[in-house]
C-alpha cells in the first residue's frame, strides 16, 4: 500500500474512532492505535502529557518507554520547550537524544498547544 493510501484509510478511520467517546484518554489511546497500525514502519506512537511541569507518559503503542522528560530534554521535551514541531531522520545525530529504544532511528514530534499553553506532544519513532 502505497503512503497516500495510508493516509486515506487512517482519514477514513479516525472519525468514527472518536465519536464514540469525549474521554480525552480513550481517544489518545485510540488515535495511536490507529497510526501504529496504519503505518508498519512506525517503532512507536505515544503522547507525552504536560503535568506538573513535565511530560508524563500518556496513551502509546510499541515498546516500554521512559514514563517522564523534562522540558528542554532529548527530542520530546526540546519540542515542548519550543512548541514546534521537530522531525529528526537520524536520533543519533540529535545532540541530547534520550534512546528509549535503540532501534529507533528517526523521530518526530508534535507539540500539542491550545490558546499558547502546552497540553502534551505526539511522538512517532
């Protein structure tokens, strides 16, 4: 399948996914589900959760991964600090890289923001 189609299928899918539910968590849950199971090459997806001045591990799929990261740390917490998104084709070459998995190789992060304050990020390895 080709990575537009991807994308078509996972469009296709989320709205009836999150329809069923306003519990912020389940829909976490069942929007990383989504993205793991629609991308193959996806190692990981998670949400970290801003609270009490940290990421805290939220809804994820993969592998066990670090349950806190400071803001300003690794890839994760640096996207937060900033509040932009950072794509990364090669964690080894990110200066500070927090390796919960060391098969993943690239990452990106999504910071989540509502009115200027920041909720959490999206990670994707």
């Amino acid at each position: 399948m080709a990575k537009q189609e991807h994308y078509e299928q996972l469009i296709k899918q989320l709205p009836y996914l999150l329809e069923e539910t306003n519990n912020v968590i389940s829909n976490l849950a069942n929007f990383t589900a989504l993205l793991y199971q629609t991308f193959p090459t996806f190692s990981w997806v998670g949400f970290y959760l801003f609270q009490n001045g940290e990421l805290q591990l939220g809804p994820f799929q993969g592998k066990v991964a670090c349950t806190k990261i400071q803001i300003g740390q690794g890839v994760c917490g640096t996207a937060a600090q900033i509040k932009k998104p950072i794509i990364v084709p090669n964690v080894h070459d990110f200066e500070g890289h927090i390796t919960c998995d060391e098969y993943s190789l690239s990452e990106i992060v999504i910071p989540i923001i509502k009115n200027d304050s920041l909720l959490g990020v999206l990670d994707i390895d």
